[in-house]
C-alpha cells in the first residue's frame, strides 16, 4: 500500500474530502436502518447494547488517541524510526491484552447488562443481550483498531487512516441496505465492517508496527498509569448517553432510538466544525488565555445561537425530510422531532462545553473538570426522574440533557474564573443578546416563504433565506466583537 507522509495542509486537504464522504454515507446507512427497520424494539436493544459497549470498550480509544499520538510523535523526533516501531508494536500488543480483558468482563457480566434499561420488558432485555453478543467481534477489535490508527497519524499518514474511517461506513451502509431483513442486521454490519478495517489497517500500517514487541519499558508503563488516571474525564460523555437512555428505555417502543436519531441530529455541526480541536492549540500556545476565551465564546455564539433557533422551531420537518420514508412513520417523526427540538436547545452548550474541557486540560485541572461533570450527570438523572414524573416524556429527558449541558458551561465557567480566566465577559454578553436578536429577525423572514411549497423545497428555501438573513445582519451590526470575528472569517479563511 503506497500511503506516503503528508504535510499537516495537505492532510488537512485530502482528508477533508474523504471524511466528507464518510459522513454522507454514514447518515445514508441511518436512513436505511430508519426505513427498512424505524424506530422499533430491536433499534432500541441496539442503542443501549452500544451505550454499554461504549462504557466498557469505546471510551479506551479514546484514551489511545490522546496518549498514543504525542508519545509517539515525541519518540519518531528524539529518538528515530527503530524505537517508533518498537513502541507502536508495544502499544498495540497493550491494546490487545486491554481488549481482551475488558471483554472477558464485559461477556461475563453481559447476563445482567439489559437491567440498565429497567423500563424494558424480559423480551427487549434479551434482544440487548443477543445484540451484545453479534457486537462481539467489534469489541474485540475496537481498541486494536485504534491503536495502529494512532500509528497511521502519529506518521502523518492521514489519508490512510481516514480512508478506514470510509471503509467502515460503507462496509455497514452496504451491508445494511442489501441485507436489512436479516434478523440482527444492525450489530451484524458493524462488526463484519470492523473485521474488514482491522485487516486494512494491519495492511497499511505493518511497516509502522513491530509485531510482537512486549510490554515493558516506562513509556508504556506512563501511559497505563496516565490512562486510568484520565478515565473519570472520558467517562461523563457515555454516562450521560447511559443515563438518558436508562430513563427512555419507559418510553413507548421507539423512544430509546428517537432520542438517539434527536441528539445525533444536534451534534451535526459540533462534529462538522469541531471547535474544541481547531483551538486546542492556540489556547496551549497562549500565555494570556482570557481574551482569546473571550473571542471564541463571541465566535461560538455567532454560530451556534443563529443553528438552535432554526433546528428548533423546524425540527419536526428536519426529521420528515431526513428520515420519515418506509417503516419510519409520522409518529415516528413526531417523537424524533420532540426530542431534536428539546435537545437543540442546548447547542451552544455542545460547542462551549468542549472548549472549557480542552482549556482545563491545558491548565491540568483535571479533578475539577472531573467534579463539575460528574454534578452534571447527577443533575441530569435527577431532572430526567423528575420530568419524567410529570408526565413530558422524551421531551423531559431532552429537556433535562439540555440544562445538564449549560450545568456544566456555568459550572466551567465558574471555575475558571477560580482560576483568574473570566470568559462571560460584557462583550460575550453583547453578543449573546445580538445573535439572539438576530436569529428571531432571521425566524421571521422564512415564516415569509410560502407554506404550500414541498417539503424539502420548502426546508431548503427557509434555509437559504435564514442563512442569508443572519449574514447580512452580521455584516450590518457595528458591534466591535461582531466585526472582530468577521474580519477574522473574511480575512484568514475566505482568503
């Protein structure tokens, strides 16, 4: 395989169009799980079988990502290609003694793992269960997987990793489609994807990788000790994902996925621009954080408050245009689109949040990011229990996430000001109230559009017609933040 090192541009440039790609036909395969099988109980079994894989399993690659990489960058620098191979081999043979622990674990107590959905019945319990089981061959490869993709990047080998990350979304889009009557269809696809990226990846990074290299030395034994040090921190994000798929496992049949489809929808432009990952850097490099922080929070505002108000008040015919087609009827739609209008609320916390938890690692204030998320958790399981009393529903349990999410920004927030980084200061505010102004304006002009207009033509057009408002009403707006972040977009990256 003739994978050559690229320059961190070009990576950035061929990998763009690659992800892009990965992404198109990944929420093509949700379209078909949507139509062929919709929000049943045996999408449900699903969702919550990978919310305790990810407890278990997914959270390690994770870690690997963050402590593989710069470790094996460090030692490709200072010490050359030998000892680079000799402690990706290490890594890996780490990564295959880790994942076969964890899932020697996760199999023997896999019996009682469907009582994190105590509101199913004895039947949708054991469909978790036989759905753990066809995901077994994911899990075992999982972290392995990861690892020698960390192999691939600390190499600069872009591009060969990303086209994995194509690989395994077509592999289960493929599968899905030609396949969607098969009984299990769903766990099925992904681990048949995995064991084909496994083999690729084994392919393409073998000349990185020193097989069979043992487990000693202290970088290993700092990375171990590093990596469980670290686990509270990665732990919140499944926790959070457990605990609302825990109280909408009482829903009617169908809730756990439409709860799922909503905040999949919500976390689109999170995972699109990846803030958190674009200012890691800037904020390392900084020695006078507080008004960079001011000027991301301006940015993020200006995005993210215009993207809420449009996803919530048109929520329910984003989900109809997006998924209601086959088995996926208007009811469906309707309790998906409860939830993404619910959880909406909340993406400015989804773009603020991990720009605070990247700011405390910088700052290696690990233990209070660590408290602060974990009073989140428990927030959002008392709200979700509370709500769920009153009678809401999946609107309460998206409700609940979306205030345990702005816990956690005023709780960051509060904080860092601990730390002498004040990051609401009165120019965010300002902002906070002209985005806000700005986006009913924007609301506005699209309830102008005709109503009698086709569904995706008529999504398209208010779209269009919000974007180009919101634009233009920047453009106009003297305020000096506004116009910073402006000239900032103008000038380094249209140019």
């Amino acid at each position: 395989m003739g994978f050559k090192p690229q320059t961190a541009i070009r990576g950035v440039a061929s990998v763009a169009a690659i992800n892009l790609t990965a992404r198109v036909i990944a929420f093509g395969k949700h379209i078909v799980i949507t139509a062929y099988i919709g929000l049943s109980a045996q999408l449900d079994a699903f969702y919550v079988a990978t919310a305790v894989l990810s407890l278990v399993i997914f959270i390690f690659g994770d870690i690997f990502d963050s402590l593989g990489i710069p470790r094996l960058v460090k030692t490709l620098q200072e010490e050359g290609e030998e000892e680079f191979r000799s402690l990706a081999g290490s890594i890996f043979s780490f990564s295959l003694v880790l994942s076969a622990v964890l899932c020697l674990l996760l199999f023997l107590v896999a019996p009682w793992t469907p009582w994190i959905a105590p509101g199913f019945s004895p039947e949708k319990k054991e469909l978790v269960l036989r759905n753990l089981y066809f995901l077994a061959p994911m899990a075992i490869l999982y972290l392995p997987y990861h690892a020698i993709g960390s192999f691939l990047r600390a190499k600069r080998r872009f591009q060969a990793f990303y086209i994995g990350e194509l690989i395994i979304a077509s592999s289960t889009f493929m599968i899905l489609f030609v396949w969607h009557d098969l009984p299990y269809v769903i766990p099925i696809s992904f681990s048949a994807a995995y064991m084909i990226i496994f083999a690729y990846v084994v392919a393409v990074g073998m000349r990185e990788v020193r097989f069979g290299a043992g487990l000693g030395g202290e970088k290993i034994r700092g990375i171990v000790r590093l990596l469980f040090s670290l686990l509270p921190l990665y732990l919140t994000g499944y926790i959070f994902t457990l605990v609302d798929r825990a109280f909408a496992s009482f829903l009617v049949t169908g809730g756990v996925s439409a709860l799922s489809y909503g905040a999949l929808i919500a976390m689109i432009p999170c995972s699109i621009l990846m803030f958190d990952s674009i200012f890691i850097t800037p904020l390392s490099e900084s020695a006078d954080r507080e008004p960079l922080m001011n000027d991301i929070l301006c940015g993020v505002l200006i995005v993210s408050v215009p993207i809420t108000f449009f996803t919530a008040f048109y929520a329910n015919q984003i989900v109809k245009a997006a998924f209601e087609r086959g088995v996926f009827s208007s009811a469906s739609t309707l309790m998906t689109g409860d939830a993404l209008a619910f959880l909406s609320l909340a993406i400015p916390a989804f773009f603020t949040w991990p720009i605070f938890y990247r700011l405390f690692q910088v700052l290696e204030k690990l233990f209070a990011i660590g408290l602060i998320s974990f009073c989140a958790i428990f927030l959002n399981a008392i709200l979700n229990y509370l709500f769920m009393k009153m009678g809401m529903g999946i609107k309460g349990l998206a409700l609940a996430t979306s205030i345990a999410y702005y816990a956690l920004v005023v709780g960051g927030a509060f904080e860092l000001r601990r730390l002498g980084i004040r990051v609401f200061s009165k120019s965010a505010w300002q902002v906070l109230l002209i985005s806000l102004g700005i986006s009913v304006a924007a609301l506005g002009v699209t309830w102008l559009i005709p109503a009698g207009l086709e569904l995706k033509a008529g999504l398209v057009l208010r779209g269009a017609a919000f974007l180009a408002t919101v634009g233009i009403l920047l453009f106009l707006t003297p305020n000096k933040a506004v116009s910073n972040c402006r000239d900032t977009i103008v000038r380094d990256i249209l140019r």
